[in-house]
C-alpha cells in the first residue's frame, strides 16, 4: 500500500510538470511499472528528446564513442531480457550470479527475465548459456536519487565456464578509488543519445574521475553519493547510454586480468559535455556481494583463490593419489586420496557446495576421457570448524570428503603419505599438480598438470604484498614464472623422500593472480592440522606411513 500511495504521489507530480519533463521521467520509470507487467523497457522507439534547463537526468543510463569488441573478448557479460526484448547488461561474477544495477530489476516480474551468456551480435546469436532468474537482491534502492544501484541474479542453474564464458573478477582492495585509472564500459546499449540499440557489443574507455571533481560538473554535488563512481571526459563524446544500463565498468590489472569497480547506472544524456557517466561503487559493496553470493554458488570467486600456469603435462598416472572434483562434469578443484576412504581438499572447495553436487574422480589423467579412472560419490563432507573467508583470503582453508564406498587400490589409484608433525620444509622443492587453468581467466586443463616450487620461509613470505594477509598455520611456495591458478584448489604439494615415497605438505588454498612476479602461492600447513585430519578419519584405514 505504501509503494502504491507513493506511485499515486509520483503520478500526480508528473501531471504538473512541464509535457517535456513528463515524457522524459515517464520513460525513466518503466523499469518500475514493469511491476504490473504492462511493458517491458522499449528499446525501439527511444524516449522524446528533452532539452529544457529542467536538470532532470536521463536514468536510463546508458556506449557512445566506443568501438565494437571482438567476438567473445569480453566473457563475462550478460544479456538481460524481459518479455524477450533485451533490456538492460549485467556482469558473471560466479558460476551461480550475475551482477547489474537495481534499476533494471526493481519492480520487475523477475521470473520473466533471462539471462543470456557467450553473445556478440544480440540481433543474430542465441546465445550459448541462456539461463532464469530465481531470486533478485537489492539493498537501499530508491528512483529518487539512485544510490544504491546494485543487485544480484541468482540464476536457475550453473552456468559452465569455458574459453567464450568467463566470470570478471572483483576488486581486492577497498580502499581503491581508481582516480585516473583508464576503466572500460561495455554493453549493446544506443550508440547516440535517443538512438537504437546496437547489435554489437560495443565498448568505451573512459577515465575515472575523484568524487570532488565529479561534484564539480554540472551535476548538483547532493546528485553524487559516496556510493557512486564518475567516470568520462570533460567535452564528452565518450559514455555509456541507453541499454547499457547494469553492464561493467571494468579495468586492467597488473596481471592482465580485468576486475569490474562500477555498474552503469544513471547520467544526463549520453556523451554531453560537463556530464560524466555515473556508476555505481563496487569497492562499497564487496562485502554485500561476497555474502550474497556465495550460497550455494559452487565455485569461489574467481581470483580470490589461489589456483597451475607455467608448468608441463604430466606423465598418465603418474601421482596416483591425485584426485578430481567435478560439478557438473566440470573441473571444481583437486583433492589427495589420504586413505581407503577420504580425500583431503581445501575448504572454499565444499564451503558453498551441496554433497550431491560433486564426485570424485580416482585415477583419472584426461578428464574428457569417460573411460579413464572411475567416479565416486560422496557420502559427506567435512568443513573445518574454524574455516573463515573474505575476499582476498581464507584461514583454516582445510575439509575432507568421505566416499561413498571404499576405495580400491591399483597402479593408479595410491594414497599419499603424511609428514612428520615437526617437519620443516623452508627451502626444499616441491611438487604441485591440478587441472586448473593454464592462463589466468583460461579454460581448465584437459589434461592433468604439475609444476615445480620452492618452499619460502614464512618471515619471507610476511615481507612480500600478502604478508599481512598470513597466519602461522600457511605455507608459501614460489618460483619465477609458474604457479597454481584457478581450478587447482583443493589439491596437494607434495615432496619425494629419499624412500621414493611421497608425503603431503600442504594444500593449493589462495594468491592474488597467478605466476605474478614476487607473489608467492599459499598453502595449507598439512602439519598444523595432522590431529584434527586423524580425528575426523578414525574409521578409515591408513596405509603403512
């Protein structure tokens, strides 16, 4: 009753102003009547063009100026259509949601949008990955003043990652004000005010500008909350538009990866001289964002986890204790087989996951081959009680999985040895492996991989970029130019003793990047947790250590 007395007061304020103004704020507001389902956002016939010194803005904001990308360069974006007519962008964050502006989803019939993924030409293609929306988040929103422009999709299924369907990574440090920064605005909005929307997508670079000097222009300082971003050029000519609404504002990392810090919101116009475009803050919400989507998302957030680049195929079967989670068919992370009836992986492996969404694969070298090794179900799985995670690393990073059924050993299926609890390993070489990507943001290796590390003490490790992040129970692994990367979570470093036999050290846990210069991987201290893995194992059988 209160939104519909409000929407009454609205209607009536409308009907005294100017026709010029009317026209124009009714066509901003049919993301809110849509609601009632009468009408979806009309991309083809554009709003009437209003240039009157009313100072209204355009919030159906909003690429002008731009180029067309190349086919699939930007992998993470999302489509959002509503009756079947595209309407506004969005942005894959995981394999479960994608993130867009409130304004394209409040009031909406949400069940009545669809996502589509893997699409250039949105006029010709179907898209590879089309999914539903089952559930929206929002926070504060209001029409009036847009702040708070933010929400989650949470989609009817898991969308499989590939080379053409990528999540963007978010950003790792909040304090970034990105003042400067050269950032990129994508989406198939209009490629001029009052235009059609392009069948293309299109894509814009445009600089970031401070608060105080976005207060500056020609909007009202009170137009720009500390929750927006301003990003464009003083005479215009470059910004988003209409229908890019939702999409990304993304920019370049040291290690060639892209991380999205602004979500197309709300300006005057599109490309007007003294108006920036305006996007909402992803450093303001990132905590909003990682404790929304982590229910039940499957797979963390891609570079927020340290993850193999660098190294070489490894011999078939060749570390026969190495195991692999599949969601899905798809590689989730990598695990050791301990004993007859546990692997051992890393916790943000199954803090998100359901029992019945992953198997196991024993033996197994090329994971599109059926017939090589054998899958296993789960019959539960052991989160350490301990476990915490937040957007750049976990602690107590530490689970098991117990199978189903006992495990049956052969030439390719062996159990990995545990260490001494007064081990030291500072300084020796060891071994990782995985199925992870082979390049940051890649697809996952079809093959199984390894590489080799050096094991750093923890003083040095706590004196490089991640120090403040370590704890005493982490060990840190470097070598120039190779690395575990995205996919590798969850699965072992292990060293050869003098027996030929080998023993556990450490699980593949976090990093920022993969194989960057001077950032060394981290891992699970086997060591530290020998009690606790015992403990929870005592109903297996262990192998002659």
């Amino acid at each position: 009753m209160q939104k519909f007395l409000w929407c009454l007061g609205f209607i009536v304020i409308l009907l005294i102003q100017k026709e010029c103004q009317a026209r124009q704020i009714g066509e901003n507001m049919k993301n809110f009547f849509g609601l009632f389902g009468n009408k979806p956002p009309d991309t083809k016939e554009p709003p009437v063009p209003c240039y009157c010194s009313c100072g209204l803005r355009n919030e159906e904001s909003r690429i002008v100026g731009g180029q067309t990308t190349r086919m699939n360069e930007l992998p993470w974006m999302a489509k959002l259509s509503y009756l079947n007519k595209f309407y506004c962008g969005g942005s894959l964050i995981n394999d479960r949601y994608v993130l867009t502006a409130a304004h394209c989803v409040k009031g909406f019939m949400w069940f009545m949008i669809k996502v589509t993924f893997g699409e250039h030409d949105r006029c010709i293609d179907k898209g590879l990955e089309t999914r539903y929306v089952v559930r929206v988040l929002t926070g504060d929103f209001s029409f009036l003043n847009f702040d708070n422009d933010i929400a989650l999709l949470r989609l009817n299924d898991r969308v499989p990652f590939s080379d053409t369907i990528r999540p963007i990574c978010l950003p790792t440090i909040k304090e970034n004000e990105y003042i400067g920064s050269k950032a990129i605005a994508a989406g198939w909005g209009t490629l001029k005010e009052e235009g059609k929307p392009s069948c293309l997508l299109q894509e814009v670079e445009v600089p970031v500008m401070s608060l105080q000097d976005c207060r500056n222009t020609s909007y009202s300082p009170r137009m720009i909350s500390d929750n927006m971003l301003c990003a464009g050029y003083p005479d215009g000519m470059k910004d988003s538009c209409q229908g890019d609404s939702g999409g990304p504002l993304i920019t370049e990392r040291e290690d060639k990866r892209y991380e999205i810090i602004g979500i197309v919101s709300w300006g005057n116009g599109c490309a007007r001289p003294g108006y920036p475009g305006v996007y909402t803050r992803i450093t303001n919400y990132l905590d909003w964002i990682l404790s929304n989507s982590k229910d039940d998302c499957g797979i963390s957030i891609v570079g927020s986890s340290k993850r193999i680049t660098g190294e070489k195929i490894s011999k078939p079967h060749d570390f026969p204790w190495i195991v692999v989670l599949l969601n899905a068919g798809s590689v989730h992370c990598g695990g050791a087989l301990i004993n007859d009836r546990y692997v051992l992986t890393a916790g943000h492996c199954v803090r998100w996951t359901k029992v019945n969404d992953i198997t196991v694969g024993l033996g197994v070298y090329d994971v599109d081959d059926p017939n090589d090794g054998y899958i296993v179900p789960i019959d539960k799985m052991i989160l350490h009680e301990n476990f915490t995670s937040n957007v750049i690393h976990d602690n107590n990073d530490i689970a098991l999985i117990k199978l189903k059924n006992v495990v049956e050993y052969n030439a390719y299926v062996q159990p990995i040895c545990f260490p001494n609890k007064d081990a030291n390993y500072t300084g020796q070489k060891v071994k990782v492996t995985g199925w992870g990507t082979v390049a940051v943001n890649g697809a996952t290796s079809q093959f199984l991989r390894e590489t080799n590390l050096n094991v750093l003490s923890l003083n040095t490790c706590k004196n490089t970029s991640i120090g403040k992040y370590l704890t005493n129970s982490v060990i840190c692994a470097y070598s120039d130019n190779t690395d575990a990367c995205q996919g590798d979570s969850g699965g072992p470093i292990f060293i050869e003793r003098p027996n030929r036999k080998n023993e556990i050290i450490g699980i593949i846990s976090w990093g920022l990047g993969c194989a960057n210069k001077d950032v060394p991987g981290v891992y699970v201290k086997i060591t530290d947790y020998l009690n606790w893995i015992k403990e929870h194992t005592a109903d297996a059988v262990y192998c002659k250590n």
